[in-house]
C-alpha cells in the first residue's frame, strides 16, 4: 500500500516593491495577501529580514508578523527568519514571547545566521565585532534557554518569553545550520533559493546529526531511509510534511 503524503503550503513574502510602488505600499499588498491566504487554508506566513535593499519592505519580522496575525484567524505567522547575530537574543525571545502571548499556537520564529543585507548596512543594525563576539550555536542556546522558567539563576531574564515559547525552526543553506538543527532536535529549513545545488547536503547532514528533543515533536519513529528519494521527499516539501522518512520536520523555501 502506498503512503499518502499530506503537504501543506505556506508564502515566503519579502514584502517586494515594485515599480511605481514604496514600502508603504508593499507592506499594505503583504497584508491582503496573508489574509487571502489564511482565507485560502495556507498553513504558514513568513516574513524574513532583510536590510538595506531597496526592493524589499521587509526588515522588521516581528512587527509585520504582528500586524498579520491580528488581521488573520488561522494561519500560523513568523519569521523565516530573523537574522539571530544581529540582536541579542534576549531581544528576540523578549519579541516573540510577546507574540506567542498575543497569539498562542501561531506563531514562528525562524532563525538565520546571515548578514540580511549589504555588510555597510548590517554594520549599522549591529557591529561585526557583537555579532561575532558569541559563536551562533552559543547564541541559539542562549535564546533556548530565555524561555525556560528558570533560566538566570532563578530570575526570568526575558519575562514575556517564559511560558510563550513559539515553535522554533533553524533556517539555512548549508551543513552548517543544519548540524546546530540536528543536534538540537530543532525543525530545519534548507534555504533552497539561495543554494540551489547546497539542499540536498544539508538536509543529509540534518538528517544524519539529528537528535530528539522536547523542543520538536518526532512525525514518526519509523527507521531513516538515506535514500536521495527520501531525503528529497522531506526537503522540498513546501513547510512541514507527515513523512514517515523524516524523522523530524524538514522543508524548503524558494
């Protein structure tokens, strides 16, 4: 008998600026077409960041991913992704905690490790020498732990975010992000637009570094095929995917 498979599909949005449009403009079309798609029973809405490109509205997540979930009933909203070295984690946790408080049960938050944007102007959201300062899976650890009730010596740092944890997912391109995923039984997007040639790799290493934890929900406990057939199955699937091939949840943007 042959499986059948259930995809959902979910919008990547930059929130683009067309010609003879502005930021204004292409923020107001990305909230009609999140909630055509909440009307439509998409499954997911997110938003990246980006900085410094005249193209793109999209540079702060958090607050368009506000703006979406109040206008939208069903849909889950996030950020694929916030660019993690570019705020300090408490910032981030302080944000979606608050989100997920607004919103329980909606919300994502997708984490990257790239500049999201020109370095000049990455600069100016945050040095290179803070964004470095604390090696990325360090910073994601960091961020983890916000969440938990007790996590700076008995005293919730980031207040909002105990309790309000949203549904975390690692974005990237490479081995890289894929691993830090793997080994902290995180949900894992493979940036399938900006590596063409990268996904099927990292989805391997994923798959391969992978480690089961409280903070994602196995679809299946069936044994891993390393076939590339299977492997593919769970890569390009638009957001999440109830394989039984993939023993955590995978996707694929672009």
């Amino acid at each position: 008998m042959k499986h059948q498979h259930k995809v959902h599909i979910s919008v990547l949005d930059t929130a683009p600026i067309t010609q003879l449009s502005n930021a204004r403009m292409a923020l107001r079309n990305s909230i009609e077409l999140a909630q055509l798609a909440d009307d439509l029973g998409y499954h997911r809405y997110w938003v990246p960041e980006h900085h410094g490109m005249p193209g793109v509205a999209s540079a702060a997540p958090a607050v368009v991913a506000e703006r979406i979930a109040s206008v939208t009933q069903r849909i889950r909203v996030g950020a694929g992704g916030v660019m993690l070295p570019n705020h300090a984690p408490i910032v981030i946790a302080e944000q979606f905690g608050t989100l997920e408080a607004f919103h329980p049960g909606r919300i994502d938050l997708g984490l990257g490790r790239a500049l999201g944007g020109p370095r000049d102007i990455a600069d100016r959201v945050r040095s290179e020498q803070e964004r470095t300062a604390t090696p990325f899976d360090d910073q994601v650890r960091e961020l983890l732990a916000l969440f938990e009730a007790d996590n700076d010596g008995g005293r919730a740092a980031a207040v909002p975010a105990v309790g309000n944890r949203p549904e975390i997912w690692m974005l990237g391109s490479g081995d890289h992000t894929a691993r830090i995923a793997g080994s902290l039984g995180l949900p894992f997007v493979a940036a399938h637009h900006l590596q063409l040639l990268n996904t099927v790799a990292a989805v391997r290493t994923y798959l391969r570094t992978f480690q089961p934890s409280s903070l994602v929900a196995l679809l299946s406990r069936a044994p891993r095929d390393s076939r590339v057939e299977r492997e593919l199955a769970c890569a390009f699937a638009a957001t999440d995917t109830d394989t039984p091939s993939c023993p955590a949840q995978v996707a694929a943007v672009g």
